[in-house]
C-alpha cells in the first residue's frame, strides 16, 4: 500500500541573510574606532583583554569572554581600554528574523562550549575572502580566487546556530542539555587541554610532559585533540605563545629577546622562526603593522 507522505516546511527563527564585513583585530592600547551607525547588525567579541563601547550614549567595558550586541540603527564607538592590548572579533551582517530582537544591544558572556563557533567562523572567513590583517576600514568581502568551497554557507550557517544556541543557553532550565556534539566526552576533554595550555604560556611545556600530567597516553590525547581542535597539540602550544607574544610587543614594554626568554623559547632565533611560521612576519615586522597612527 502506498503511503500518502506529507512535507514539514522548516521553521527558520534565525535567517542571516547577508554577511557584511569580517574582522579579527590585535589592536594596541589606545586605539579608538570612529564613531559610526548603519542599517545592519554588530556583534563584537572580545577573545582576550577588554574593550570599551559606547552604544546610544551608554557606555561598557567587554573583558575577555564577552560579546554586544549593536542593533541597525545603533550609533556606536569602539576603543581600546589603555589597559591588555586587546584581540577583537566583529562581524556585521543583515538579519531582518523577529527572533533578534532577543539580542538588542545586549551584552552576554559567551560560554567556552559555544565560543567554538566564533573560531569555526574565523577560520572559514580566512578561507573563503581577502581579510587584509588589522584593516579597520575595510568596507567590502571580497572573494580569493581560490576560496574554500562551501566557505559563505558555512560562515551562515556557524553563525545562525550560534545565535540560536546563545538564545538557548540564555533561556534554559539547568538540567537542560542544549548543546549539540560538543558536550560529548572527547570535545570536553578537548575544551580542559585548551583551557590549560592557554594557561600555561609562561610555562616551558612538552606534549609528554602534558599528557602525563593529564593521566592519558600521547597516542590517545593527540587524537582527541587533533579531531577536536583541527592542530595538533605542540602547534597550539607554538600558537598560544606567539599569541601571547603579538600582546606583549603590542604592550611596547620588553624587546624581542626578553619575550622569548619569558615565553620559554630556546633562544631568540628560534623565537623569530616560529613567529614568522605562524603569523608570515618577523617581531619587529608585526610591531610595525599594529600602528595605526
């Protein structure tokens, strides 16, 4: 006997229709964006330091963790706090969903469960446009030739089950559970190595060593890592010290030499090496580019 079937229309709460501009900035202390106002969202993201805003007059200090959100229309100023050399990320884009209205110029923390959305779309966003490095003015995306297939759906996609899932843990009961694979064992482990390499960047630290202390085998914690975070975990290690690193020569308080010894490099030469590996510039190449002035 045939059956009769009938189509479900999906219900789409969040639909973000255009991206508009991207931006992952390492800012000095006392840089100051315009002031501004236009017809689409702003969401800011402060991944480390704090920043402050001024939305319709209000003034706010992000620290690190936290987001705002700007509603169209908003006029708004940015700047640096004069404190940490902040990193920041922004994207703007069109959503004209009523669901929205949930994040009028809100300010949230961002739970460590969700903030790998914001690198997902970091990563696409490198893949798929021509982002030139710490451009604030930058106005238009434009495409690379070669951009990753699939890269501007899945911007639209991370960033609509973002939206939704901060709704969710915004509103939820405690004994909810509302995230997806995340919550799974291994993404969990995952999410305790980062948080303890990240706070480890004055450390000298070995991916033995680690493991040891984390009660696992290598074998079994690279994997984990690896199908987690996309690096192995001596590339984040590399990462996080020269991200700890930009800071520190942003703050203009310690010559090259001095940052290696503290970040437990073996020497400055191979200091310059991984820094240049990591970030296509020398130390003194990124000093330079960070000042706007």
């Amino acid at each position: 006997m045939r059956k009769n079937y009938k189509k479900h229309k999906i219900t789409n709460i969040i639909n973000v229709s255009e991206i508009v501009t991207l931006h992952y900035f390492e800012f000095e202390t006392d840089f100051v964006f315009k002031e501004e106002r236009h017809d689409f969202w702003e969401l800011v993201y402060v991944d480390r330091g704090s920043w402050e805003i001024n939305a319709d007059n209000e003034k706010q200090i992000l620290s690190q963790g936290e987001c705002f959100f700007h509603k169209p229309g908003e006029v708004h100023l940015h700047r640096a706090t004069g404190k940490t050399p902040p990193n920041i990320f922004l994207i703007s884009f069109v959503c004209n969903s009523k669901s929205m209205d949930f994040f009028k110029s809100k300010k949230m923390h961002i739970p460590v469960n969700l903030r790998f959305f914001i690198s997902n779309i970091i990563e696409e966003s490198i893949k798929t446009f021509n982002l030139p490095f710490n451009e604030p003015e930058l106005k238009e995306l434009s495409l690379l030739s070669d951009s990753v297939l699939g890269g501007q759906q899945m911007i639209k996609t991370y960033l609509e089950q973002f939206l939704i899932l901060l709704m969710r843990y915004q509103e939820s009961v405690p004994s909810k559970n509302i995230f997806p694979s995340v919550e799974l064992k291994g993404a969990n482990l995952a999410v305790r190595m980062k948080e303890i390499l990240d706070n480890s960047v004055y450390k000298h630290i070995t991916v033995e060593e680690f493991c040891r202390d984390m009660k696992y085998s290598k074998a079994y914690l690279s994997k984990i890592f690896l199908a987690n975070c996309g690096c192995t975990i001596n590339t984040y290690i590399n990462n996080v010290k020269i991200k700890e690193a930009k800071k520190l020569i942003r703050e203009n308080t310690y010559n090259f030499s001095q940052i290696s010894d503290m970040l437990c490099f073996s020497n400055p030469l191979y200091f310059s090496r991984v820094f240049r590996r990591i970030t296509s510039m020398s130390p003194s190449e990124y000093k330079n580019s960070v000042k706007f002035n």
